[in-house]
C-alpha cells in the first residue's frame, strides 16, 4: 500500500511522462507536493522503487520506468497503461533552441571533460574544436567549452554528455555555475556561494552533497554561458 505522498508522486511522475515524453524534475516534484526540500522527493522516489512501482536506470540522468500501477491510479483516468521506458525516447528540441547550422558558428577548443559528479583532475589541454552559436558569446571575453561527465546537474538541466560553454573569469556571483579548481588539482562543475571565507559548491541532485571549503581552496576558472545538446 502506498502513502498519500508517495500515490500523489506516482500519480504526477505519471502525468508528465504521458504529456512531455520524460519524467519531471526533482525540483518540478517539490514544487508539486508542496514539500520544503528535495531530500523528501529521494525519499519517496526510493520508497516507490523499493515497492516495484518505478525503476530508475543507473547513471541515467532522470530515467525512471514506471513499472505498475496501483488500482487508486489506474482508475482515474480512462487510457490504458503500460510501462514506458524514458530513456533512449527521442525528444524534440526546445522551441527556443537553434540549430548551430542556422546560426552563426564560433569555433571554440573542447578542453576534454568537466565533472558533473566526483571531482576529476583539471583540463589543461584542447583535444579538437567544436562549433558554438555566436550568440552564446555575446559578453566578449575568452570563451571554451567541456564536455559535462556526471550526473550531479540534472536538475539544471545539464546532463551527462552534454557540452557545456564557458567564459573564463576569475568572479562569480551567488548561484552562478562555474567551474571550479579545487584544491589546485581538480576541476568540477557546480553552482557557486560565497559564505563568509567559505565557498559552496553545490551539486544540482540531492544524490550529491555541496561541498564547503575555505575560499582559497576554489579557484573560480570560468561561468557557464551556454549549453549543447545533441538529440
């Protein structure tokens, strides 16, 4: 038998993924159960899974399977139900978003690979160079992009695979997302806030905890302008 919280979760998860093809975001979960934290959505995501009511696919970014549902649920609506499996579904483009053939292209160095996750070592090098929207650029400045590893932006809307574009800049803001040097050998992605003379980094995924440092452990190394996604 299922909660009150955890049928409300399934019945929303549900909804979503028949309107928009993929599940909704922890964010977009909180929102919707009137809940404080996202740490409560773990918590009944788990439960859900731990019940044979969802299955997540590992290292996917938001790929959740519903595999049953209760009689509660299936009786509100009057379509069929079977198991849909997100991930490998083709999604259109955003409406806003443009192809880089139909924009004026910048060529930029692809510095390898940025964590989205556990921390790896720093870039240091350009393995080949790929075409950005010039509008992406538009503040001027040194511009280089990564490709993003990990899971732990999902719900910034970065995923695994995806390449991100970055002005180098030594200055953040609250709530930027930079990239960070940590510790003067590792290189990460994550949002920035300043606390005092500690810095947070935080992940975008409560899987992931933030990780608080003294301000001269993080070398800010650029801000995100820009992200690219191949479907």
């Amino acid at each position: 038998m299922l909660t009150k919280k955890q049928l409300e979760l399934l019945a929303f998860i549900d909804k979503r993924m028949e309107r928009d093809g993929v599940p909704p975001s922890f964010d977009e979960m909180k929102e919707a159960l009137n809940l404080r934290s996202k740490s409560g959505i773990h918590r009944l995501i788990t439960a859900l899974e731990e019940r044979g009511f969802i299955r997540r696919l590992a290292h996917k970014a938001r790929a959740i399977e519903i595999v049953k549902r209760p009689n509660a649920l299936a009786n509100t609506g009057s379509r069929g139900f079977s198991p849909r499996v997100v991930e490998g579904d083709r999604r259109d483009p955003p409406p806003a978003a443009r192809s880089v053939e139909s924009a004026s292209a910048i060529e930029l160095p692809l510095m390898g690979r940025i964590a989205a996750g556990t921390p790896i070592e720093a870039i240091a090098e350009a393995s080949h160079n790929v075409a950005v929207p010039g509008q992406m650029l538009s503040n001027g400045g040194h511009h280089y992009a990564l490709e993003v590893k990990g899971d732990s932006m999902i719900d910034a809307g970065i995923n695994n695979g995806d390449v991100v574009v970055i002005r180098e800049t030594s200055q953040a803001d609250n709530g930027d997302i930079v990239v960070a040097h940590v510790e003067g050998y590792e290189a990460t992605l994550k949002r920035f806030r300043r606390k005092g003379e500690m810095i947070a980094l935080e992940a975008a995924n409560p899987a992931y905890e933030t990780r608080v440092l003294p301000a001269g452990n993080v070398k800010v190394q650029g801000k995100l302008v820009g992200l690219i996604r191949t479907y």
